[in-house]
C-alpha cells in the first residue's frame, strides 16, 4: 500500500518512491 505524505519519525523502514510517495518496507514490519 502506498501513502501520499508520512514523516519518516513515525514508521521506520519507510522507503520513498522517484514519484514523491512514500511506502512501508515489509521487510520492516
């Protein structure tokens, strides 16, 4: 799933994508 805006101090493992979008790694969760 991907999220428009999220601050990486709230979920780490968050990877951003070359359109500015941000997503969760699940490698993370």
């Amino acid at each position: 799933m991907k999220y428009n805006v999220i601050p990486s101090f709230y979920i780490k493992g968050i990877i951003r994508t070359e359109e500015g979008k941000y997503y969760i790694n699940a490698t993370y969760t």
